[in-house]
C-alpha cells in the first residue's frame, strides 16, 4: 500500500483547531465533507463516535487513530490531523494525544483498513518522526516525514 496515495497533502490539517475529544472527530469528519470524500456527514460520524465509545482509540506515543465503517465511503478515506500541544482522547499511556490518523472504510472492506493502519504505525513507531511531524510547517513536509 501507498501512503502517498492515501495520504495527500489535501488530506492533512495541520493545526486542528478543537480541544476535545468528540470536538477533533467532528473536525477531522467535516474537513473529510468538504474535500468529498464523504457522501453521508451524520454517518460517518455515527460510525466513528460509536466506535470510539467502545473504547478509546487514543494509543500511546501521542497518536490516537479514530476510524469507523460505513457505507458513506465507496473505498478507505484517510486524514491526518496534528494538535502540537495535545488533547486528552484517552490515550493507553494516559498523555495527551498530538497526531491523529482518522480512517473510514467500507462495511463490506477490511483490507485495505488493516493494511493502511499497519503501514502508518510502522512509521508513526519511529520517534523521530514523530517529533519531525509535529515540527512540520506544510502539508508538503509531513508527506515527506510519512514517505522517506
């Protein structure tokens, strides 16, 4: 699978705005509306809040990974999204998460989720890109942080 492909520069915020939890969700959905990749908006975010409670995608290292399936996506939709000074999403090692890897698929598709999350935590298992993220500037420079 390729990153590049999945993840474009349109298809990062590098400065989420929101300060809570549930807030980031609606942010990152709403950015993912505006860029078409979403037909149904209430869907979609049914999907992920109820995945989320469920229990916390906020992993360990700064990252939280909030996904979902649906059927308001015809393949995987991806973005990323940073907050350097980080948000409680319930994160395993209980610190704030700064980098956020929203995906939604296809009910009926697995693959190409599991796939994709296993390539972005190869990566995002590096501390130093980790850190070479949060320090980004553009789009442009978190593409290549992700791919080099």
């Amino acid at each position: 699978m390729n990153l590049r492909k999945l993840l474009s520069e349109d298809s990062i915020i590098l400065e989420l705005k929101s300060t809570a939890k549930d807030e980031i969700i609606r942010e990152m959905i709403d950015f993912l509306v505006r860029r078409g990749r979403i037909k149904d908006r209430e869907a979609a975010l049914k999907a992920v809040l109820d995945r989320e409670q469920k229990m916390s995608t906020g992993m360990q290292h700064g990252i939280a990974i909030p996904h979902g399936k649906t059927d308001s996506v015809d393949k995987l939709v991806t973005a990323l999204a940073l907050k350097k000074e980080g948000v409680d999403f319930g994160s395993m090692d209980g610190k704030p998460s700064q980098i956020f890897i929203m995906t939604i698929s296809s009910v009926s598709r697995t693959g190409p989720h599991i796939q994709f999350l296993s390539e972005i935590s190869q990566v995002l298992n590096d501390p130093d890109k980790r850190a070479a993220l949060l320090k980004a500037e553009t789009t442009a420079q978190v593409i290549d942080v992700l791919t080099a």
